[in-house]
C-alpha cells in the first residue's frame, strides 16, 4: 500500500488534506478561544466607599454581591489580637500580612451562646517583609477604609504557630481571638483618627488589593464548534486514506487479472475453439 501512497497524485492529494487539516486546526483553536468569555461586567458601585454595617450583615453568609466592595467604619482595634499571615507577596517578594481584629461601632451583635457582647471584623492592615516590622495597630476610635473580601479557607493540618494564622480565615480567626465576627475580612487602604489619616510605618506597605477579575464563562456552542472542527480535520486525512486504499485494492484486482491471461509457465494461454459435436450416423435398415 506504501507504492500506491507514494504516487505523485496521492501524495499532492496528502498535502491538500494536511493544509485542510491545518486550516480546520486553527479554526478550532478560534472557536475555543471564543468559548471562554468573561461575563460582562454587571451594572455595580464596587469603588463607591459604603458604609460596612448596611453592606455587610454579621452571622449571615457572604454574598458574592458584595465581594470586592469598597466599605468604610468605624470603630477600634485591640492589640491583643493581632496575627501575621505568611506567604503573601509584595512586588513579588514574600513576606506577612499584619491581621488585627477591630470592633465595628454601632454593629449588630450576634445572638447565642459564646457570642461576644460586641461584633469584629478582621482587618488586614498591611504587609511587612520580617515579623519583627510588624507594630500594634493605632490606638482610640479609628475610621478605617479598604475592600471587603471573603474569608479565606484555612489550611489544613496546618500550625501557624503562637501569633501566626494560616489564612485570613474568620472561622480560624473567631477560635483564636474568641469573639463573634462578621463572615470576611477587609483589606484596609486606610486608617484615620479624627479626621487626620494615620501614615503607614517605614516598613509596613499598604495592600491596595485590585477588585478580581470578572468569573469566566463556558460558551458552549463555541465549544461544540471547536471539537468539531477538530473532527473535520481528522476527517479529511480519513478521506485521503481511504482513497489511496481504494486505489490499492483496484491495483491488485488488476493485477490478479493479467495474472489469469498466462498459464503455469508464464506464456499466454491459447485460445481454445468450443468442441462441436459430431453428427449422427443414422443406419439404414
């Protein structure tokens, strides 16, 4: 079948089906790329600084409506509770978050048994290179400004270790401090007393977290289009193969043909006359 396949017809016609199948290749590779979408960005007022006790509700689940959204409150820190979270990047440097708890003013507290007479909210307040930079949080009544983000999972099997966590994950966060605590967290941009922002120390850098890039979705016509071009492609060799073996099988049955024109000993066999048969003799009596 290689013989038949290395006529020159057959192997244009394997060159014609390789650039079909390149052309039906990168037409899939467009469907495909066209399949992922982001979702257009919904009508929203993420950067318009709210008020975090009309945004976010203590106790209750956090909807992803309100991910990302800037918030402002006010209130203090204790700096008794205060952990670093380690493995967060700054210009690509690894270094620690500095988490403190603060407790929300004017906030609704939280019904049952071991809640706190109070309700916080973790706040990430900026990022240190060495645990040793890392101060207490600023004393008094503090009008803190940042974006609301959602608790972290906690890793697990995880030791942080004394004054470490392992995320910015309220529900590890809530067991270490013991208080009752809103289902997030905010990245602080931020930090004033009476109306006089509070500069960052030498050492702590600020978050600035961007809000995440819209969620992708799945187009799935534009997915179905893709695969099938891909079989398109797959298709068209298919066809040059089959050809080429259709012209192999009329070859050998060609071939058997001239075979059965020659006798044992490779000459033509002669053409042989029909018998007639004799005529009858009739006897006269």
């Amino acid at each position: 079948m290689l013989k038949t396949a290395l006529k020159p017809r057959w192997i244009a016609g394997l060159v014609f089906a390789l650039l079909l199948s390149g052309v039906f290749v990168l037409l899939s590779q467009w469907q495909l790329s066209r399949s992922a979408q982001h979702e257009p960005p919904a009508p929203s007022s993420i950067e318009e600084v709210k008020p975090l006790v009309d945004v976010l509700q203590p106790g209750q689940f956090f909807p992803g409506s309100v991910s990302d959204q800037m918030v402002t409150a006010t209130g203090s820190y204790d700096p008794g509770k205060q952990v670093l979270v380690e493995g967060r990047l700054y210009n690509n440097q690894k270094g620690f978050w500095i988490v403190s708890a603060f407790a929300v003013n004017n906030a609704p507290t939280i019904k049952g048994a071991g809640a706190s007479p109070q309700t916080w909210i973790p706040v990430a307040r900026g990022w240190v290179a060495d645990p040793a930079q890392a101060g207490p949080p600023p004393s008094g009544t503090i009008t803190l400004t940042g974006r609301l983000i959602p608790s972290e999972a906690p890793l697990p099997n995880v030791d942080a270790g004394p004054d470490r966590a392992s995320a910015v994950s309220t529900a590890e966060l809530i067991n270490k401090w013991e208080v009752s605590s809103y289902q997030g967290f905010v990245a602080a941009t931020s930090e004033a007393s009476g109306g006089v922002t509070i500069p960052f120390d030498g050492d702590v850098k600020a978050l600035n977290i961007p809000p995440q890039p819209p969620a992708e979705q799945v187009n799935w016509l534009n997915l179905f289009y893709a695969v099938e071009w891909v079989v398109f492609a797959g298709f068209s060799i298919f066809i040059w193969w089959r050809l080429v073996k259709d012209d192999y099988r009329r070859d050998l049955e060609e071939d058997e043909d001239e075979d059965d024109d020659f006798d044992e000993t490779g000459h033509p066999e002669a053409a042989t006359e029909p018998t007639r048969p004799e005529p009858e003799h009739k006897v006269q009596q």
